[in-house]
C-alpha cells in the first residue's frame, strides 16, 4: 500500500499544491532571527501553510451562488460614504427577526459578503436575517487596521438603525467572524456606541469570534 507521501508524489500537480512553507530558494540575508525575506513574507501568507485554501474559497463561492439559488438574491444595502461600505441582508420570512451579522474572514486583505452567503439559508429558516458586510482591505486602507475597524463599526451601527426597514428586531443583533473576521468582531463588542454613534451600549446582544 502507499503511503500518503507516496500517493502524493505519484499526482505531480497535487503535490505541487500541497507544499509547505515558503518556496524553494537561495537563502538570504537574515532579517528577522533566522527567517530571510521570503521566509518572513511567507509567514505572513497563509496560502503557505493552508496549501488547499484556494479549493476551500472557490467551494465556499459556489455553495454561497447555490444558497442564493435557492434562498434567493440578498438586498444590497450601503451603509457608509464608500463604494466598499455596503452589505448583502438575506431576509427570513418572520417578522421583527433577530439578526446575525457575519463579519469574513480574508487575513485582512481578501474577502467579500457575496463569498459568504453560504451560512444565510440556515439563519433564514429558523427565522434570523443574516448580514455579510463588506469593508475595505487593508492594502487599500494604507495599512490601518483602524480604517476597517471603523467601517465594521459602521455596518452594525447601521444595521441597527436600519432593522425596522427589513423586518429585524434592533434589540437582537448579534455578531459573529471567522479568522481576520473574529478579530473585526472583537473589535465591534469593545465599541462605544454610546459615545461614536449615540447609540444604547448594549446594542450587540451576543457574539462569535
């Protein structure tokens, strides 16, 4: 029997895939204990060390097209002065719903709303609105975490705003992220609302990280 280094290697594309850690190359210079550059910028990268992570975002695309298939398109609404600053709101049938907004992951620097669909259709048949904002990356935002930070802030201030207009209940709004997203909704559950948008304190009932 092979083993599965063996089996691996057999699939020359799949093992090429399937590498580890920064790509192959001369040494260089040490800048930072014993990583050079491109080691360096390879930690920082996960497609390093999540070698299928280009699989995984095209099926979670695919399964987010299939649930709007089926669950149908969301509303677009913006939420902020920028092109980047809206949000996509699958609706439940239920009236004045409670509310989850997801915050996407994306190592800060990728993602989009219409990408995480996918989890909607469970939140809308049970009767919850689910929320995927969109934000800037941080390429973009000159480096500024503070910059996204502010346009999450945005989102869910608005959505709280706005619950009435779509069926939600403004008294139960919760949040949840994934990875670069949970640090975002960390973010959002140490906001003062009160004070950056004169709104109650306990607007976010409940989170995920």
């Amino acid at each position: 029997m092979l083993t599965m280094a063996a089996s691996i290697a057999a699939v020359p594309a799949f093992a090429q895939e399937c590498w580890l850690g920064p790509p192959p190359h001369h040494k260089g210079p040490v800048v930072f204990r014993d990583y050079d550059q491109i080691e360096l910028d390879a930690s920082y990268d996960q497609a390093y060390y999540e070698p299928l992570i280009g699989q995984v975002a095209q099926r979670l695309a695919s399964n987010s097209e299939a649930t709007r298939a089926r669950i149908g398109a969301p509303q677009r609404a913006g939420y902020g002065p920028t092109e980047v600053e809206k949000l996509d709101i699958y609706r439940t049938g239920r009236p004045k719903a409670p509310i989850f907004i997801f915050i996407h992951p994306g190592n800060w620097l990728v993602g989009a709303a219409k990408d995480y669909g996918y989890p909607a259709e469970m939140f809308v048949n049970v009767g919850a609105h689910y929320v995927a904002l969109d934000f800037i990356a941080i390429k973009e935002a000159g480096g500024d975490l503070g910059v996204m930070a502010a346009q999450v802030r945005r989102g869910i201030a608005w959505v709280y705003k706005n619950a009435a207009s779509f069926g939600g209940d403004p008294d139960r709004i919760y949040v949840g992220g994934h990875s670069s997203g949970g640090h975002l909704c960390g973010v959002a559950l140490v906001t003062d609302w009160k004070r950056e948008f004169g709104l109650p304190a306990d607007i976010v009932k409940g989170a995920c990280a």
